[in-house]
C-alpha cells in the first residue's frame, strides 16, 4: 500500500516535467517511472499513458469554451443558442486538432475568438497568458496521470 505522501513525492516529478516543457508527451517516461515506483503493473501502466494522452483532449476543450464564453461576458456580448451549439462542435473539432506542442493551443485560441469578433487587444491578452496556463495544464495532467494510474490499477486487480 502507497501512502499519500509517496504518491505526491512520484507524481511531482511528471508535474515538474510537464510544467516546464509544455509537453505531455515528454511527461511519458516520468509517468512510467513514478508508476513502476508505486507498484503499477507495466501493462497497466502502458494502458493509462495512452489513455490519458488520448483523453487528455477534453481539458483543451473546455479551456477554449472557457475562454471565449468569458470573453464574450466581459464584453457583455450574448451568445445565442446556435453560436452555443458552434462553440462547442468548434471547440471539440479544434481540441481534437490541437498539437502535442508547447503552445499548440495559441493558434486556434485566436481563431476561436476572432471567429466571434472578439477584440485584438482581448486576443492579445489572452495569448499574453496563455503560455502559463498551458504549463499549468500540462504539469497537472502529468500529476493526475500518476493518481489515474494507481486508481486504474486497483480497479483491474
């Protein structure tokens, strides 16, 4: 049995990883490593890599849709139900293109929200950040890569 603390210690490093590459691919190895560490059959640890990258697409999407409907409020522009319903078959087709690259969403963030006639100076700001937000992003699906991994675990065994 793993207690929290030897979890936190292995899952920190594929956050660490993922936090200053921008990578969740380069986040693999350490995710492997951190799994092998807490007793993670390999099979199972292969399983959850794949999965996770796989998976991993829905947390771009609601970033995306976070964005542009936050933007939309500070500018107290509504959405109606149809631009609802673009958004988020948008959102999912552009999360499901988005490269494996640091910074992959930037490009398709300023699409998405010049595609609603958002400002420049909005756009820009949101970019400004961007790079941030994708570390975060990264080194916590690193993180949570590692808890899925023990939890997918003890759920086959």
């Amino acid at each position: 049995k793993n207690s929290m603390t030897k979890i936190f210690k292995e899952a920190i490093h594929p956050f660490i990883m993922g936090f200053t590459t921008c990578s969740s691919l380069a986040c693999c190895p350490t995710v492997a490593k951190a799994l092998k560490s807490l007793g993670v059959k390999e099979v199972n640890s292969k399983f959850n890599i794949n999965a996770g990258l796989i998976f991993s697409k829905s947390s771009c999407m609601l970033y995306l849709t976070t964005i542009v409907v936050y933007s939309c409020c500070i500018l107290e522009k509504s959405l109606g139900i149809g631009e609802c319903a673009i958004l988020a078959f948008t959102t999912i087709v552009l999360s499901i293109a988005v490269p494996s690259l640091p910074g992959g969403t930037a490009a398709i963030v300023s699409n998405l929200m010049l595609q609603y006639s958002l400002p420049m100076e909005l756009v820009g700001a949101v970019l400004s950040i961007d790079f941030i937000m994708d570390m975060m992003r990264t080194g916590a699906r690193g993180f949570f890569m590692v808890c899925e991994g023990l939890i997918f675990d003890k759920i086959v065994d």
